[in-house]
C-alpha cells in the first residue's frame, strides 16, 4: 500500500464530507472534472452498469449545478427545512492507483437530523479520482445506500 496515496485520497475525501456537512456546495462543485458522474444506484447490491441500471441520481456536470442551485436557492420541495449533516467516513481502500488515476472505496455513514428526527444512511462508497496540477479531481463518485432499495425520506442533501 502507498502510504502517501491512502493519506492524500483520505484528506480529499475527508475534505469532501466536510465541505457537504457545512453546506460548502460551491467549493464542492470545484472538486469536480468536468466529465465527471456523481451516481446513486437505486440498488445497494448491483454489479450492473450504473449507466445501464436505475439510479436515484446520475448527475452530470449539469445536473450537479442544478442540483446546488435548488438546496441553495430553496426552490424544491426537498430543499424546504434542509437539515444538518454529520458524515462518518472510515475504511478508506485504494483499490487501484496509476498516474492519471485513483480508484478508492471507503464506508460512510450520514446522519441528518431534519425536523427533530434524526435518519442514519449507511453506504459504501467508491471514488474514481483523476490527478490534477493541483490535486485530485472527481471523475466519478458511486454512492451504494444500504437500504436504497426499501423507503427512503426526501432526502435535502447530496451523499
């Protein structure tokens, strides 16, 4: 295991977390290449294409801007008394590394409290992130919710 690679992939996704947790959506965006896909599988074990499967979310660069602009504009019924948010991000994995490309899978646990109730999500998530002048950047980032295929609130947040 590179060291150095496990240390840098953790602080960009602990980075990541936080910036979402503070509500930081701008900055997010920044951490995205532009042919990058935020994914999240309508099903938590699937090892089809998420191209090709149903999905809860697959948001293009487009679809990502659009997306802030509704939890910071409050102009969806979801973004209406959006929460606050606590991730839990453990055992980060570098499950291949090359130059140009670094693909990592670590658990995470989201805790948003909403109207006095507190909901946990628990997911695995894996990051396909491509190297940069200035770091890494978001090529893809799949997010498999343990229960997304049984009830799930509206959910006012990006996992």
């Amino acid at each position: 295991v590179n060291t150095e690679v496990l240390n840098d992939v953790t602080a960009f996704i602990w980075n990541e977390a936080d910036l979402l947790d503070h509500k930081g959506y701008q900055e997010w965006l920044k951490l995205w290449d532009d042919e990058g896909l935020y994914i999240v599988p309508a099903e938590f074990h699937t090892d089809a294409n998420c191209e090709d499967a149903l999905n809860l979310a697959m948001d293009d660069a487009e679809m990502r801007s659009m997306r802030v602009q509704r939890l910071e504009g409050g102009e969806s019924v979801s973004a209406n008394g959006t929460g606050d948010t606590v991730r839990m991000v453990s055992r980060v994995k570098v499950l291949e590394a090359s130059e140009e490309l670094v693909v990592a899978r670590c658990a995470m646990t989201l805790n948003e409290m909403r109207h006095g109730k507190l909901v946990t999500y628990p997911a695995d998530v894996e990051y396909q992130l491509k190297a940069s002048e200035d770091g890494y950047r978001l090529f893809r980032k799949v997010v498999r919710l343990m229960h997304a295929d049984s009830f799930l609130r509206t959910v006012s947040f990006i996992f």
